[in-house]
C-alpha cells in the first residue's frame, strides 16, 4: 500500500484540521478529523480525536462494526474532558473519518462523525462515500435537495452531529459489512474545506492521471485552490490517500 497526506490552511490565519495514521505488520489506521471551536479549541480538539483514536486502534487493533463506534463514542469522551483543561476550549468540537484496514483479511472498515468524508475508489470510480452528519444531507435524504447542489448550499456547514456533543445528541456511522479490499483500490478521507470545491468527477479525472497518492492530492489541491480563488478566506483542507497497489509476481 502507498499513502500520503496533504493539510492546508487555505485562507485562514491557522489550521484547525489535523490527520495522522499508524500501521503493523498486519493492521493500518489512517485518520482525518477537522475541528471547530476557535484557535485553541478547535486545533486542539482535531489533535485530540486523531492521537485517540490511532493509540486506541494501536492497544487493540480491532475494526469491527461495534469496535469502530465504541471507539469513537470513547473519542467524544475524551474531547468533552479536556475542556475542563482550559476555559478557552469549552466549546472546542470536532469531526473525524478514520478508515481500519486489516492486511491478513484483506478487509476495510470505517467510521465518521460529521461531515468530513471517506470515498472508496475502485477502477478509478467513486464506489462508495461515507453520508455527513449535516443538514444539507438531510435535505438530500429527504428528497428537498439535489446531491449536485450540496457544495453551494449557503448552510452547507450546518452540522448535526460533531465530536464534543453530549452522547444523546452524538451521532456514529460506521460501515457494514467490510469491505473487500481489492488491488487497485484507492480510498481518500478528507474534510470539507476539500470535498466542497472538488467535485466526484474531478477527483477521478485526477487518479487517472496521477502517478502516484501524493501526486494525485498536489493535483485535487490545485482543484481547491481553483475552485476557492474568489474566497480568500475559504477553509482549511485536509487529505489522507491510500493506494492499494497491485500485487506483484
């Protein structure tokens, strides 16, 4: 497998997104969360729902279904705690989309909270792409929205679910069954400062040309930086590929 990350500020004066991703011999967990809150919080909340969810998976590499949620559940948690660290991140929030890939099963799982997303590629199509906690989606799902308008929807940001909510509000989805990772599979998480100026047919067009993840993430970065220019204070953008490549002799 070969994987690269991209995180930008884009037109903001910090970054409030943050990745990261650990791997064994037989297990990888890659993870991308943005966080909402204000400089402090969000930044910090983001950091949080990354390092606790890989030291989780780290101490017990399981991607179940139900591992999957209570780890999140356990991530929102850990984020409500830490607000009593510092008055400053009492409202410190976060998305997070973190993809469990087991080598000996040859199996993908994931599990999000929010709107920041995970697409599955294979044959250089999008074939599956995690739903966002958000309103807009909600529109879509209930027929009140075309999909295609999401990206220009002036509440598009509005979300229903984040980590930092209490767990009666926390909504966790979490897929099922697991995927059969095949040669050539591509996966690509991401958050919304990224997804919102690229479109689907972009992004394929971009794996078709691209060499290699981190060439494929300069080109969808240049998509962003196209897309934003008449923005100049859009958002951050985050992006975590991974190419399962194909096997050799």
């Amino acid at each position: 497998m070969e994987l690269a990350t991209l995180s930008r500020r884009g037109g903001r004066n910090y970054n409030e997104d943050a990745c990261g991703h650990w791997h064994s011999d037989s297990h990888l967990c890659c993870v991308v969360a943005d966080g909402a809150g204000g400089h402090g919080g969000g930044d910090k909340a983001s950091k949080l729902a990354v390092q606790f969810i890989l030291g989780a998976f780290a101490a017990t590499p399981e991607g179940s279904p139900e591992a999957i949620e209570r780890m999140i559940v356990a991530t929102n948690r850990s984020i409500i705690q830490h607000r009593a660290d510092d008055r400053a991140l009492q409202n410190m929030h976060s998305t997070v989309v973190a993809l469990f890939i087991d080598f000996e099963g040859r199996t993908g799982t994931w599990g999000h909270c929010g709107d920041s997303r995970l697409y599955v590629f294979r044959a250089g199509r999008v074939a599956a792409r995690t739903r966002d906690h958000s309103l807009v989606q909600s529109l879509v799902d209930g027929g009140m929205l075309a999909a295609e308008d999401m990206r220009s929807h002036p509440q598009r940001s509005e979300l229903l679910s984040a980590l930092g909510v209490g767990e009666e509000d926390l909504q966790v989805s979490v897929s099922a069954p697991p995927w059969q990772v095949e040669a050539g599979d591509v996966f690509l998480l991401c958050t919304d400062g990224m997804w919102e100026y690229v479109e689907d047919g972009q992004m394929e067009a971009a794996l078709s040309n691209a060499v290699s993840p981190s060439a494929w993430l300069q080109e969808l970065e240049q998509n962003v930086l196209q897309g934003a220019s008449h923005k100049p204070r859009h958002d951050n953008f985050t992006a975590l590929a991974v190419w399962v490549s194909e096997p050799g002799p």
